[in-house]
C-alpha cells in the first residue's frame, strides 16, 4: 500500500499560486499533485473561465492515475459563474469521472464561512467590476452579504501571477478601515498568493481571514482526515467543517 496520502488538484492553466502555496502547508505523509485545465485564453471573462469546463474529464482522469484520495477544482470563480449551483455539480463530475471525490474551491470558501459563522464578508480580488458583482450574487443567493469589496482589477490571468502576497496584503490593509460590521475578509482567488500573511493579517485586523487557497486546501485536509495544524496560524487550523456545503466523508 501506498505510505503517501495524495491530493489531486486541476489547476488553470496560468495558475502558479497553487503549486507555490499548497506544499509547504501539508502534514507529514501527503502529497499534492497537479494537472492542467485547458482554457480559451487568459482573460478574466466568463467565455474564458468556463471554457475550461470542458477539459474536466481528461485533467482529472490524468490525475486519477496517482489514487488521490481527493481531487479539487482549483478555480474559485469558475465554479460559479454559469450557476449557482455549479460549485456542486463540478465536484460531482469529477466523481462521476474518476471516482474519486471532487471539491471546488467556491465550495471550500464556502463551507469555510459558514462553520465560521460568517454571514458578512469583505471581499478581496483580482478580478474586474463585472465578475466581483457576480461573486457578490453567488455569496448572496448562500446566504452571505458582501457589503464591500475591492480588488486589483485585472482583466488579465498573468496578472495575478505577478502579484507578491505582500501586496495583496497591502490591498487587503488599505481597506482596514472599511470592515465595520464583517465578520470575516475573505481573499477570492486561487491565482492571488496570500496564505503566508494570513496569520498577520488576522492579527492586524481582528477578523477572520480566509483565501481561496487556504479554504481549499483546508477542506481537503478536513475530507482526508488528515492534520491541519501545518496551516497558516489563524481561523482555520483547527476549525472543524461544519459539513453544510460539502458532502461528508463516510468512514469506516
């Protein structure tokens, strides 16, 4: 038997955040392994972001072979913007595919707000104005009120990746004074690195600080049954899900 517990991951084709972040945050024993979707382009657009839907069979089935114990769709707006719901469907396709139980990130985030107990979010982003609203009306119609938010404003996927996580830090700080009333900050994106100035920021603002990685990442660990104490020091490294969102694992 296999000593090395594995994560699958199906990454977009310009994310680099990933394979940066998620390494340095696993207990002893596992192991991340990643594929690449296909995608129609590098703008930050509907048309693009969804396009990689299409390559969800084959990315995963390539993974498949290493017998993760879990696979994830790393692309937090790609798992919402043809549907409220598609957040779920993607995970169920992946299954349905593999065999192999499949979570996305717009499912993490969630499930990470709501065992937190977060019903208003500042929101963080790369994204232009028409996918933020987008996003606010995926949190909305879950029950999430994101009364603010700022964001980088790319139109671009590169962009991101050029993007230090002290930046996003700073564009997360700059806005310390306009979190009156959230219960959380939540960072959307799994292309934005962050995770090692999650702790900081926690400690700065007082709130909660979730990203789409850390979330993702999180849940995971959670699914497996595996440690989370190797995450960022903060909300998440010994919170418990709730299992609102996600479908609970079945153990012997």
């Amino acid at each position: 038997m296999d000593p090395i517990r594995r994560i699958g991951v199906l990454l977009p084709p310009t994310n680099a955040a990933c394979e940066a972040e998620f390494p340095h945050y696993l207990p002893d024993g596992c192991a991340v392994h990643f594929n690449r979707l296909s995608r129609p382009g590098t703008a930050i657009s509907a048309e693009s972001l969804l396009g990689m839907i299409n390559s969800v069979e084959r990315t995963a089935h390539g993974l498949a072979e290493l017998q993760p114990e879990v696979m994830l769709y790393a692309c937090t707006t790609g798992t919402f913007l043809a549907g409220h719901a598609l957040h779920a469907d993607m995970g169920e396709r992946i299954r349905r595919a593999t065999g192999i139980p499949g979570i996305t990130t717009a499912t993490a985030a969630l499930e990470a707000l709501y065992t937190l107990g977060a019903r208003r979010v500042f929101m963080v982003t790369p994204y232009p104005a028409h996918i933020n609203d987008q996003e606010v009306e995926f949190f909305a119609y879950h029950g999430i009120t994101v009364p603010r938010c700022d964001s980088f404003f790319h139109d671009d996927s590169l962009q991101n990746v050029r993007r230090s996580s002290a930046e996003t830090a700073d564009l997360v700080l700059r806005n310390k004074g306009r979190l009156e009333g959230a219960d959380a900050v939540f960072i959307s994106c799994t292309n934005l690195k962050s995770m090692d100035q999650l702790t900081r920021l926690e400690e700065e603002l007082g709130l909660p600080v979730i990203s789409s990685n850390a979330a993702t990442l999180w849940l995971a660990l959670c699914w497996m049954g595996a440690p989370t104490a190797q995450l960022p020091r903060g909300c998440l490294q010994d919170l418990t899900p709730d299992w609102t969102i996600c479908f609970a694992p079945q153990r012997g």
